[in-house]
C-alpha cells in the first residue's frame, strides 16, 4: 500500500485500524490495554501517543512489542507512516505509535476526537 497523508486518512478509518490493531496486540502478547482516563485514544503530549496504557505488568519488552504489533496493523490499514512507541510513566506504560513526519492531523482535545476514541 502506498504511504498516505493525513489529508487521505479519515478519522473514522483511523479509528477502526487502531481498535483492531489494539485487539490483536492484546490477543497477540496476552495482555489487557486501556484506555486512559480521558476515554479516547489520543494521549496529548508534546507529540501524540494514539494508543492504550499498560496497566497490570510494568515489561517494557513485551510493551514494545505490543507497540510493534499496533503500529504496524494500524500501518497496513491505513497507509500512514508510523512509530511504535511504548514507554514508561510512573506505574503503567504508554503503548501504541506516533506518527513520524507529523503529518497526521489530530484533534488536539477529546471533545473534538469524541469520548470513545477519535470520532
């Protein structure tokens, strides 16, 4: 699949790529995500984190791997160039992808995303 812009990605489409992709990392590795507590997929940062948290087991190992799994579904959905990203806050780790040329164009709250991930 050719590399797609933001301008071609639907949220909606961006939406449905994450939450399979979520779904086979978690079959895929044995563990459970979660969302984060504003409800949505999108974690604000000085960048963006579209992902879930890790909540029960701290193995960065295996939360990268996760990340691999997601960013790459998520990749071959949609197109897009992506990073997979997990990293450690306090007790739970980030887990999913960034985009890498900052292209993606991304609501910047959830009240613009929607409660229950981007639309």
């Amino acid at each position: 699949m050719a590399e797609r812009t933001a301008a071609r990605v639907q949220l909606r489409e961006l939406d449905a790529a994450v939450e399979g992709a979520v779904g086979l990392a978690q079959t895929r590795h044995d563990l459970t995500l979660h969302r984060h507590g504003t409800g949505g997929d999108l974690i604000p940062m000085p960048w963006t984190l579209i992902g879930r948290l890790l909540l029960e087991e701290l193995n960065a190992e295996r939360a990268l791997e996760a990340a691999k799994t997601i960013a790459s579904e998520v990749e071959g959905s949609t197109g897009l160039a992506l990073r997979p990203l997990a990293t450690i806050a306090d007790d739970y780790i980030l887990i999913g992808f960034v985009e890498r040329f900052g292209e993606l164009d991304l609501p910047r709250s959830v009240g613009e995303a929607g409660a229950a991930g981007f639309v």
